[in-house]
C-alpha cells in the first residue's frame, strides 16, 4: 500500500487556496434532512403502492434502522477523514482506488439524479397550482430550469449562505408538517383522521412489504450527505457526528408523522400513485391555509433537496477530479467565493438533462440504487476501517457503539432492499450495474494511470495494520 | 397568457441572467487567475488551525 503520510507540499506552491471551512453543526443538520426532507413530502408513497399502508409504516421503520446504522457508521468515519467528498475520500483512504472511483460515481449520480426529481417535483407543483386556479395545461419546464439555475448560483457563490438559506427553508418545510398534524387534530382519531375506515390488511402479504422497502428509502435518502461537507466544517468532530445524528432522528419524527396524517385522509390506493401526497392530503382535508402551507412545505423541502444535491454532487466531482480520478480541471477553487465553481457549473446541464426527462420514478429508482450502492459499501468500509485502524491508533472524533451490529445490520437490509428492487425495478438494476461495471473497466484500463498515487493519501494515519 | 405563463416566462428569463452571470465570472476567474493557483486545494487543509499557530506565533514573537 501507498505510504499514506506522503503528500504533495514539497513540490507545491506556496500560496494555496481552500474550500472556507465556516460551517457548523446547524448547517450541517441543514445539509442532511434539507436534502432527505423531499421525501416526507412525495416519493416515500410509492412503498404505500407496493405494500399498502401499513406494509408502509413497516419498511419505514426498517428502513429507519438501515439510515441509523448509516448514520452512525459514517458519523465514526466522516470524523476521522475530514474531506471533501464524503464517502469516496472514505473509500479512497481505506479500501481502495477502484472502490473510490465507483463510490465517487454513486455520489454523483445519486445526487445529480435527487437534482432532477427535486426540479421535477417543483415543476408539477406549479402545474398543480395552476390547475387549482383554472389554467390547465401549464408547461413545467421553465420552473424545472429556474430551480436549477437559482440554486447552482446560489451554490456558486458560497457554502455559508447556501445551508443557511437550506437550514431556513428546512427548519419551514419540517414545521408545515405538524401544521397538518395539529389542523387535523392528529391526537383524536376520527375527527379528521380516519385510519380505521382507512387502514386495510397488508394488500399484498409480506411480500409486498419487502418490495415497499425500495421506496421506504425515500423517507431517508441522503442524509449521509452531511459528510460532504467535512472540509468545510469548524469542528468536524463535533459539528459531522452532532449534525448527522440529529439529521436522523428529526427525520424519524417526521416521517412517523406524514404517515399517519396522509394515510388518515387519503385511500391508500390514491395515496400510493400521488405526485404530491402532501398537497393531495391538504386537499383532502379541504382547509385552504392548509393546503397552502403544504404548497409552501413541499416547494420549501424541494429546493432544499435540490439545493443541498447541487452542493454535495459538486463536492464529489470536485474531489475526485482533485486525486485526478477525473480531469483535474475540475479540481478548480473559485478564489473569492471558496467554492468548487466549474463542478457546480458542469452539472447544471447534467441536472437540466436529467429533468427535462419528466421521468420521475425512473429517476428515482436510478437515485436509490446509487444510494443503496453506497450504503452496501459502508458497511464493508466500517469493518476494514476498524481493522486496518483499530480504537486507540488514531484519533477519532466520534466512536459509534455496538460495532459491528450497525455494520452488519445495514448490510443485511441492503440485501434485503436489493431484493425489493429487483421485485419492481429490475431491468433497472441491471442496468445500472451494467454501467458500474463498465464505467469501473474504464477507470482501471484507462484513467488510472493519471492518478497520482502518493498525493492522493494525505491524512497523517500509522500505516494500516496487516501492510 | 395568464399568470402562470407570464410567471414560467419571467423564470426562462431568470435561469438565462443567473447562468450567464455565473458563466462571465466563470470565464473571468478563468482567465485572471493562474491555474496552478486555481487547484491549489489539499484534501483535509485545515486553516484554521493554520491561522491558530499563526497568531499563537505571532503572541509569542509580542511577548
């Protein structure tokens, strides 16, 4: 193995440029549920289709323990390797370049992917809106590339004011949430809420509660993305584990809460096909400051999603091309706003392509696999990490108890998840590990050799136990 | 056009300014600074604890 203290600072210029490291743990916590919190608000219905209400609420709490084990195993490591790019720096250090260039381009496509349904979604909300008012027929598009455009600039210009914005519109799109809660009266069943004319058995036995896993997903994608965000944080041993944790249990709060106040009011059989649960819901209940503030909350937790995709994707390009595992060119730092400006800029077309497609589940169903890919790795990750760097050989900021049951139960629910996507998406997943597969024969055949081997390791660790 | 429309036009014209104000100072920072300057950047840079041995330097050299 690479002698992992070599880095690059004899050959180096002298006067060197940075990300600005500003953020704190509250940003931190925007980053993650600003990203996830989408999902409380449309995509996470599709598990009610596959496994009907109930069948719903089951993979969301298993999938709830999955996310917790991923938010423990990376809190421990995002600690440790305080990087740009998250899990592929992860990756890099720890299992391989290989590993790190497939992980890189699961963060990428995964995040780019969320972009473009995020845009998607701001889009029909538009064209829902306008239904509502009498104009049918509205084209979406110009609100899909506005939303892209807007928060690409608002990245651009910087990290401090982009996740105090996302923290802003987040902290709204979560209280919105309890608005229906507390309009229907959630604590009496029967006043608004009607789960027991609505609630049904398991439509389709266990099986379809399996399959509701891929899309229980939904209700937590993308709060390891806090990790992206490393090289940017104050104290990352405090600000990542303290952000992260807390991401994760406000997003269980929330989405026990969706569910039970979406599926009290509309048949899970409409539910589970809706474009926009929430604003369906409000409808349902038939109060307009409601229905209202559930427009406002799912136009809120889209452009957090989009907005805090648009900074970790640009952050996972930035880094790889940085180890040269892409052209370095996009390696670049904007020398006034401190920000990766040209992978924020390539992107943007990438995202745009990617939402002009109008093909939301597919979209999605691309976005979780890249997860699923990524969080499968984490739990490998966590086992050669403690390995190879035992407790005591190097400085940790955070040290996740019970290890390795979060590692080996994340595993087994990815399997599980995998399962449940084959049952409904598998020509998709085919697809996409097609493209793995390919895409990992290029990088070894071809782009490997411009990596520069030594300069890519450079945390001062002991060398790995076993090497 | 009602105002929907009139809206989806005003966010056409939106996306153009914002992409082309990021694509004039994309191309200006390009062209003003130098490209070894430009990626610069090291994994796990830490500047603040820089600028902490800078000024605890700087105390120490006052004292």
């Amino acid at each position: 193995m690479t002698d992992q203290n070599t880095t690059s600072t004899e050959s180096a210029p002298e006067k060197r440029i940075s990300l600005l490291t500003v953020l704190g743990p509250a940003h931190v916590w925007a980053l993650g549920v600003g990203i996830v919190l989408v999902g409380e608000y449309m995509g996470y219905n599709f598990s009610i289709g596959k496994g009907g209400a109930l069948g719903s609420l089951i993979s969301c709490w298993f999938i709830g323990l999955l996310y917790t084990c991923v938010a423990m195993v990376d809190s421990e490591v995002s600690a440790t390797v305080a990087s740009a790019g998250g899990q592929y720096s992860q990756a890099k250090h720890i299992v391989g370049p290989l590993m790190a260039f497939n992980v890189g381009l699961y963060l990428v496509f995964a995040y780019t992917m969320l972009e473009a349904a995020d845009a998607l979604v701001v889009g029909d909300l538009m064209v829902e809106a306008a239904h509502d008012f009498g104009f049918a027929g509205l084209d979406p598009k110009p609100f899909v590339v506005f939303t892209i455009a807007i928060l690409a600039w608002l990245n651009y210009r910087g990290v401090f004011m982009t996740l105090t914005v996302n923290f802003i519109i987040t902290a709204v799109a979560f209280v919105a949430i309890f608005v229906l809660f507390f309009a229907a009266q959630g604590w009496t069943p029967g006043v608004a809420l009607h789960h027991k004319e609505l609630l049904t058995k398991l439509p389709y036995g266990w099986l379809g509660v399996v399959a509701a896993f891929q899309f229980a997903i939904w209700y937590y994608l993308g709060i390891e993305g806090t990790c992206q965000a490393a090289e940017e944080v104050r104290s990352v041993s405090r600000a990542l584990p303290l952000g992260t944790i807390t991401g994760m249990m406000t997003l269980l709060i929330a989405a026990t809460v969706t569910w039970y106040c979406t599926t009290g009011l509309v048949p899970w059989e409409y539910l589970g096909v809706s474009i926009i649960p929430q604003y369906d819901a409000a409808r349902a209940f038939g109060n307009p400051i409601v229905k209202f503030v559930m427009f406002i909350g799912t136009l809120f937790s889209s452009l957090a999603s989009a907005n805090g995709t648009i900074s970790d994707a640009a952050r996972a390009w930035f880094a790889m091309a940085r180890d040269r595992y892409l052209p370095v060119w996009f390696g670049a730092v904007h020398p006034k706003y401190r920000t990766p400006y040209r992978s924020i800029v390539f992107l943007i077309p990438v995202a745009i392509s990617f939402g002009f497609t109008g093909l939301l589940d597919q979209v999605i169903t691309f976005s979780i696999l890249s997860g699923l890919l990524g969080y499968t790795f984490m739990s490998i990750n966590m086992f050669k990490f403690r390995r190879q760097w035992p407790l005591g050989t190097i400085r940790r900021g955070y040290v996740h108890p019970f290890h390795p049951f979060p590692a080996i139960t994340l595993f087994l629910l990815c399997c599980v998840t995998y399962f449940a996507t084959y049952l409904g998406y598998g020509m998709e997943l085919l697809a996409l590990m097609t493209f793995y597969i390919a895409a990992s024969v290029w990088f070894h055949f071809h782009r490997y050799k411009y990596v520069k081997r030594g300069d890519q390791f450079t945390m001062a660790w002991p060398r790995p136990q076993g090497y | 056009m009602n105002a929907f429309e009139f809206m989806g036009l005003l966010c056409w014209i939106g996306a153009a300014v914002l992409v082309l104000w990021m694509v004039v100072d994309f191309f200006k920072v390009n062209i003003t600074y130098d490209e070894n300057y430009l990626l610069s950047s090291l994994e796990g840079h830490d500047e603040i604890t820089e600028q902490e041995k800078k000024h605890r330097r700087e105390r120490e050299a006052r004292a």
